[in-house]
C-alpha cells in the first residue's frame, strides 16, 4: 500500500527513504521517475542494496543511492526532499520528536511524509517485548493514531490521511515467519511469507484492530 502511495513524478524529485531496510520501498519510489536517497544505520543494508539495486539491476547511483547515515543527520545530506518515507523506524527511536524535526527540516514546504508504526492498541504490540536502552530493538510498543498524529503536530506537520493495515491473515502469518527464523528455519518461513502474500487478499478493508498505523502529513509550518 505504501509504494502506491508514493507520488510519480512528472518533473525530477527527491524522495528520502529514511530508515530504508532493504531498499524495497527506495526502488519503488525510483520506479516511478523519482530520484531517490536511501539511508539506514546498518553497513550491511547499505552494502546489500548497493550490490542488487546499483550493480546487479544497474541503476545508476545519480539515481537511485544508499548511504549510512544516522536519521538524527539527515542535515549532512544538504538537499532538500519533495517526499520523504519513514516506514517501522520511530518506535526504535528514542527521541522521537527530534528525529521527526530532522526530517521536517529536509522536507519542502508542503512536501509529504509517509509514515509507518506498529499500532500499539494491537495486541501482538502491546505484549512485545521492548529495548529500553535503544539498541536497535522497539523502545516503545508503536503509537495510535492520535498519539502519532499529536506528534507529528508538534513537530510541524498536518496529518492529512491516516489508515490501518495488516488484518488477522497477515498477522497469523507474520506471526509463523518471525517464530521459523528465530529457529533458524529460513525454508520454512519462506513458504509462510508465499502463503502470506496468497492470502493478503483475505484482508478485505480496513482491519478492526490494525497491525500497522500508516499516516501521511504535510510540511506545514516551522517546527
């Protein structure tokens, strides 16, 4: 759902992928005619999108680039960015209001920033176990929407669209997955992750109790 939320361009644009993972959602972004800036923390997220996007797909870094850097100085990039993606990254963060004020000073006026948490009303989020020091774990269950979206006001944004994903067929799923690769079964959760995406159609609608929280703001003032 999030890649279709991703403005195509019609003129060149910048998109950030902050807290870009795998680099999925940074292809995505590209595939549409942006050009598009992945970041993460992690030396291996940025040597394996590297390899696949850039040298095996052959897409040009001018284009499309992965880069470790901290959220915290996004700043150091000195651009500013049309849309920015922040997908499963703020509940790791323990400062998250300073982390959304650093993006909100790389957006553009009336630029858009995607943004995804674990809805902490959900009870697979509320029962999770937490990292309080940080350490790369949840340092906090997720947020609900009016707990996310107050904060997003608070730091210079305007919630315009708001929208739970993940029903009970991708949770039960999802759920069968992390318990196989905590067991080292890959081949396992492989064939969880196929019967997720066969089943992902039985999730019709908004689910009652999301998963996830997506919400989409706007650059709406100075933080």
């Amino acid at each position: 759902m999030l890649s279709r939320a991703i403005s195509r361009a019609d003129a060149p644009r910048w998109v950030l992928d902050a807290g870009c993972g795998n680099g999925m959602l940074s292809y995505a972004a590209w595939r549409k005619g942006n050009r598009v800036i992945g970041i993460t923390i992690k030396e291996r997220e940025v040597r394996g999108c590297r390899e696949f996007y850039n040298h095996f797909l052959g897409i040009p870094d001018s284009e499309l680039s992965f880069q470790l850097l901290d959220i915290m100085e996004v700043r150091r990039l000195e651009r500013n960015f049309n849309e920015i993606i922040c997908c499963e990254v703020l509940e790791h963060i323990l400062d998250d209001a300073a982390c959304l004020r650093a993006l909100h000073d790389v957006l553009l006026a009336g630029g858009t920033l995607h943004v995804t948490t674990p809805n902490a009303d959900h009870p697979d989020n509320r029962n999770a176990a937490l990292v309080p020091d940080g350490g790369g774990g949840h340092v906090r269950q997720g947020y609900t929407v009016e707990s996310l979206s107050a904060l997003l006001a608070g730091c210079g944004f305007r919630v315009v669209a708001c929208r739970g994903l993940g029903g009970k067929w991708r949770q039960s799923c999802n759920r069968r997955i992390l318990a196989r690769l905590a067991r080292r079964r890959c081949g396992a959760a492989v064939l969880w992750f196929v019967a997720g995406l066969a089943l992902a159609g039985l999730d019709r609608g908004e689910p009652p109790t999301p998963y996830i929280i997506y919400v989409r703001a706007v650059r709406d003032r100075d933080a």
